[in-house]
C-alpha cells in the first residue's frame, strides 16, 4: 500500500517555521532590517516566478554578502532570508539539501526534477512568510 502523504502536516510545519522566521527577525533585527525583511520577502516569490530558482537564490546571496558570520547574522535582510531557505529546506523534515552543502552549490547541481520539487517548496515557504511579515511588522522601506 502506497505511503499517505500528510498535507496538513507538511503545510503545518512550513507555516511554523515561517512565523519563527519572522519573529526571530521582529524580536532581533533594527526596525529598519525588520523593514526590509517584509520588502524583500515579497519580492523574492516574483523574481524565482520570472527567473527561476537559481538566478533569485543569486541574487539574494550576492545582496547578502554570502554566508553572514553568526555575529552579523542581523545586519543584512538578504543574509537572513537566504539562511531561512537553506534551513529549512536542509530541516529533516523538507530533506531537499545535502547538510554538508552550501544551498547554491546544491542548487547548481540539481537535476530538473529535484530543482522544481525545491522552486516549489522555496515558494511555498515564501507563501507563509509574506502571511507573517504582513501581520507583524509595521512599515514599509519607503516609510
């Protein structure tokens, strides 16, 4: 008999990790980083829509600077939302990633069925963030 997949609890989980997410940067970052956090993670679900998964992943660890060090890890928006993909898309419960692999260096290598299966739960995860940013931090970057 074919294995039964838990919908509720994968949508479950990725909506929990989300709301940390957010509230990790609420409750740590400068209202500012707070502010471009929300920003960018509307824009990011657009650009992985009109370029793909890899060029947006890019793009956010260019404008991230690469791997943060951990004492730094709240003075860059992008930084912190590249570290939230690669977390939970390396989480046990996802298990898209090798561990051992930076999340651009496993993006590059991936083959066409892997990097939709990844496209999609990055958007799915992007989904619930928007949700969260929306809720909990007040302002936009422009204000």
């Amino acid at each position: 008999m074919a294995e039964r997949i838990n919908l509720k609890g994968i949508e479950e989980g990725r909506a929990i990790f989300a709301y940390n997410c957010v509230k990790d940067v609420y409750n740590n970052s400068s209202k500012k980083i707070a502010k471009e956090y929300k920003s960018y993670a509307k824009k990011v679900p657009t650009m992985i829509q009109n370029n793909g998964l890899g060029p947006a992943l890019a793009f956010v660890y260019s404008k991230g600077n690469g791997k943060e060090k951990e004492e730094e890890e709240y003075k860059n928006a992008y930084s912190i939302l590249y570290k939230n993909i690669e977390t939970r898309l390396k989480s046990e419960e996802v298990g898209l990633l090798d561990k051992d692999k930076d999340l651009i260096e496993s993006i590059l290598e991936m083959d066409t069925v892997s990097y939709r299966e990844v496209s999609i739960e990055v958007l799915s995860l992007f989904s619930w963030l928007r949700r969260f940013v929306d809720g909990m931090i007040e302002g936009e970057v422009n204000e």
